[in-house]
C-alpha cells in the first residue's frame, strides 16, 4: 500500500465519519506519531499525515516546501496574516519509557548509522496541538477574519528547516505573516500550565570543528613527534576561560566541547585530533566574543607548543548557525493576557530563558523583523509533578530516553491557548 493511501486510512481512523475537528481523536493522532517517527530531513510519513488531515479541514495544502515541509493556508476576508509553525523530527534516542505506544522506530542517520528514532523533544506534541488549533480554527471562521497559514517544518533538531523553508521562498510564495506563533514543550512545568519569556528566550547555536594536526610517532619517544593530544588538551581547558573572562559576566555564554576524537593504540601518538564544539551566546557581540576567542585560542596554543605554521590548528564554523529567539514584548503581553483569560491567571507562568536553540527564531528575524512568540507548554503528568515537588523524584529532561508528556492535558491546554491568542490576533 502507498504511503498516500496509509495516510488516509489513518486519517478515517482518527475522524469518525463526516467528522468534523470537534471529533478530531487527539489522542490517537499523537499516540500515532510518537510511535512513528522520522528523523531530520526523513518526515515523510508525518508529512503526509498532516497535509491530508489539514487539507480535510479545508486548508489550501502545499508538500515538500524545504524538505518534507507542508504549508496549509485558510483564507477567511479581509485581514492579518497569523502562522502557526509546528516541527516534525524525531531524534536519534532510544526510547525507554516502558509506555503501550513507545516507539521501536529504526532509521538510518546521516552518518550512515542505523539507530533508533523518539519524540524525546514533544514535536508529536507540537504537532498534535497545532493541528486541533487549526482545525478548531477552521470550524470557528465566524470568529475572525484573515488568513491562517499552519506550516510542518522539518529538520529543527538539525537548525535546518526552517531556513530551507524559507530559502525555497516560504513568505514569498504563500504569503508573509503578520505574527508567527509556535509552541514547545517544557519538561519542569505541570501539564495544565503554560510559560512565557519576553524578549530573548534561547540562544544563538553556532557549532564548532577544530582539526589539530601533528606529527605521529611512537609513544615511547615524544621527542620525535609533535602530540596533537596534548595541544588539544591545552586548547580544551583555555577554553573554559572564554565564558569566564572574555565576556562581560552578565552576558550567558556557553563553549562545550562534546567530542573530541584522536588515535587509535596505546602507544602511538596519532597526526590529528578533532574536536567538535558548541556555542551558544544571545547577542551578537557576545557570539562573535566566542568565535573568535576559539580560533585564537586554538592558534596560539599551537604556536606555544611548538607547532609550525604548517600545522596551524583548523578551525570551521559550521553552517548551522541558529539565531536566538527573541520573543517580541508586546505580542507576549498580549497574548499572555488572552491566555490568562482563557485558561486562568494560574495556568500562566513566566519561566526562565534557555541556552538551548529554536530555529523558529529565524521567522521573526527577517527583513520585516515580525513579531513573533513561542509559548511553553508544561507536561509533567500530575503524579511526577508531586512527587518531584516533595523531592522524590527528579523529572527527565527533553532528549531523554524517559521523557513522557501527560499527552490529554497538554495538549488541550496548548490547544485551547493557542486557538485564543490565533482569534484574537485575526479579529477585523
């Protein structure tokens, strides 16, 4: 059977007959996705579940926009243009929940290994609410008036949809937005709540290769050889000095090196190490601190020990960059009062700004600077909330292999405050 004709099996499994999105199973629809995930650039499947749901709610539907990206527009009059942006990869994690619909996905990454696949981030959740808020909106078209354009991007977890999205003319072909709202899970608030940040809510993600080579040799006669293992070493702890005494201390900054590869014996001192890097920063000034406090670092360190400039270290900036997300103050007030009215002065929360990335921040950050706000939704099953606020517990973070929504209450919680602050937004 097609993947086509998958899908729309599928979609008569989740709407009864004739159904319309106050019959939408949300259930089934998330329990569905987080079993069958995909990785970055690997979203077919989702793609095509999502553009024959939205497209039997009435949505003019676009496929393969970047990718496996899908565009779904709803003109309803007169009026602004609001986006509801929802991304669609799964990760390279090995799911351990122990729950009915866990997944046992197995795909081959972009390294060439095979691995397995999980929503360990909440994009089924991202997915599942956008989706019901779009279908809700939909069948409520006597309440606003504009256009409603929903977009699955894929590749988030890489920092690479979006940009894709747009490069292949997102907001010149469908049509540019007046406000860009999203929504992403938090796994330290409770199911049922919602969190916001103004202004800058995560980070700039820039990633970082450094090649340092030397002259291999016996391990027994150094003296023969120039270690590439002790230059990185060196390199790897003035690292740490970056943070600590380049910027101003006020500023977040981060420089993790998570890999670092060299030799392959005991007793061979190898001709190359790498290290891979990441940097994350919030403003530009800060961000070009580090980057440049690398190279210098990594130079400077080679020259000390002796290495000749025909083994000056190498170093790239990937081309990953992600931009910080910066969630503009005026559309967080307004839609926190909307969502506060909605779901209660409670159920709505200022939380903490992250160093970890959204490529969701380059929607805003164009030339038209629009307005743009990225909501948190709270997921800890009422249970663990307890026993983690009485310190019996501590909660799995987001990428973990334990990481597991209380899918029901988010979801209607994330649904019922995106649905307000999209209506508000679109009234003539």
């Amino acid at each position: 059977m097609s993947v086509r004709l998958i899908q729309v099996a599928l979609i008569g499994w989740i709407f009864a007959a004739d159904a319309h999105s106050t019959d939408f199973d949300r259930l089934a629809f998330y329990k569905h996705l987080h079993a069958n995930p995909e990785l970055s650039f690997q979203e077919q499947k989702t793609a095509a579940l999502l553009a024959e749901t939205w497209r039997k709610a009435g949505f003019d539907v676009t496929e393969n926009v970047g990718g496996f990206g899908v565009v779904g527009l709803l003109r309803n009059g007169d009026g602004t243009t609001v986006m509801l942006r929802m991304d669609t990869d799964g990760l390279p994690v090995e799911e351990q929940t122990g729950l009915s619909y866990a997944s046992t996905a197995r795909a081959i990454e972009q390294t060439g290994q095979e691995v397995s696949v999980m929503h360990a981030c909440g994009h089924d959740v991202h997915m599942t609410v956008g989706t019901e808020t779009a279908l809700a909106l939909a069948e409520r078209r006597n309440e606003w008036s504009g256009t409603l354009m929903v977009i699955a991007q894929p590749a988030e977890e890489r920092g690479a949809g979006a940009r894709a999205m747009l490069s292949e003319g997102l907001f010149e072909r469908f049509a540019k937005p007046d406000y860009n709202l999203s929504l992403h899970t938090l796994a330290n608030l409770p199911a049922g709540q919602i969190g916001y940040v103004p202004g800058w809510m995560m980070a700039n993600v820039d990633s970082v290769d450094i090649t340092i080579k030397g002259i291999g040799g016996h391990g027994a006669y150094p003296h023969n050889a120039k270690d590439p293992i002790v230059l990185a070493a060196a390199i790897i702890m003035d690292l740490q000095t970056l943070v600590s005494r380049d910027i101003h201390p006020v500023e977040p900054g981060v420089v993790t090196v998570g890999s670092i590869h060299a030799g392959t014996k005991h007793n061979i001192i190898p001709d190359q190490a790498k290290l891979q890097l990441t940097v994350r920063s919030y403003s530009d000034a800060t961000r070009n601190t580090l980057l440049q406090g690398i190279e210098r670092i990594a130079l400077n360190n080679a020259e000390a020990l002796g290495f000749g400039s025909d083994l000056a270290p190498v170093v790239t900036v990937k081309d990953e960059y992600t931009p910080a997300l910066w969630n503009d103050p005026d559309l967080v007030a307004r839609g926190v009062a909307v969502m506060r009215e909605t779901i209660g002065d409670d159920n709505v929360v200022e939380v903490s700004k992250e160093m970890g990335g959204e490529d969701f921040a380059r929607y805003g950050r164009t030339e038209d600077n629009i307005p743009s706000f990225m909501i948190r939704v709270g997921v800890v099953p009422e249970a663990k909330w307890q026993a983690y606020q009485a310190g019996d517990m501590s909660l799995p973070s987001l990428h973990s292999p334990f990481f597991a929504p209380d899918p029901d209450k988010a979801i209607g919680t994330g649904v019922a405050a995106m649905t307000a602050m999209a209506i508000d937004l679109l009234q003539p």
